[in-house]
C-alpha cells in the first residue's frame, strides 16, 4: 500500500516505479514560482525608489538653491564682502540652529536664509 504526504508545491515529488521524483513537474513548479516573485519585486523595487525619491525631493531642491545662492555670493568682491555658509549655532545644550548664508561688510551684516520651491 502506497502513502501520499502532502508536499508544499515547491517539493512536488513523484513516487512510482524507481522515479525519485519528476523534474519536469518540479520545474514548471520553480518557474511558476520565480515568475510570480520576479514580478512582485519588478514592481516593488519601482514603487520603493518613488517613494524614497519623494521624501528626499525637497531635501534635493533645497541643497540645489543653496548651492544656487553659494554660487552667486561668491562673486561678491572679497576685499568688500566676507563670505560665510553654513553657520551652526548652538541655542542650549540640546538646541541648534543653521544659518544659510552670512555676509559681513562695511554696509551692514546680512543673515541669508535660502528656499527653493522648484
């Protein structure tokens, strides 16, 4: 008398005359299965870059401006103008702030914030 088990369909055996197991069925299985797992992942990995891309496009546009900025107050005459990017202040122990953009010269000291809106 023969048992049957029952297999997941990844381990479709075939139990018969001397035949361990029938590749063909075993490989129509797997490419059933890559087939389906390949076209899960064709569509997340899209799907997860879109998402990233979104939260970091504002981040992008930003650091674009400031460099947009940084570009143009360069040409500012140094012996007139001193130029400083970046500038990190620390508020209390666990506070910071960040200034774009200061220039110091002798017609007054400018604190340049930047935004870029695209």
């Amino acid at each position: 008398m023969m048992r049957t088990r029952v297999l997941p369909s990844f381990y479709i055996l075939q139990r018969g005359k001397g035949s361990g197991m029938n590749i063909d069925i075993f490989l129509e299985s797997f490419k059933t299965m890559l087939g389906v797992f390949l076209s899960i992942w064709y569509f997340l990995i899209p799907l997860a870059f879109l998402v990233y891309l979104k939260r970091q496009l504002p981040k992008i546009i930003g650091y674009v401006g400031e460099k947009q900025v940084r570009k143009r107050l360069e040409q500012l005459d140094p012996t007139e103008y001193m130029v400083v990017h970046d500038v990190m202040l620390r508020l209390t122990d666990e506070k910071t702030s960040q200034i774009d953009h200061v220039v110091v010269s002798m017609y007054g000291i400018f604190v340049i914030e930047t935004k870029n809106y695209g």
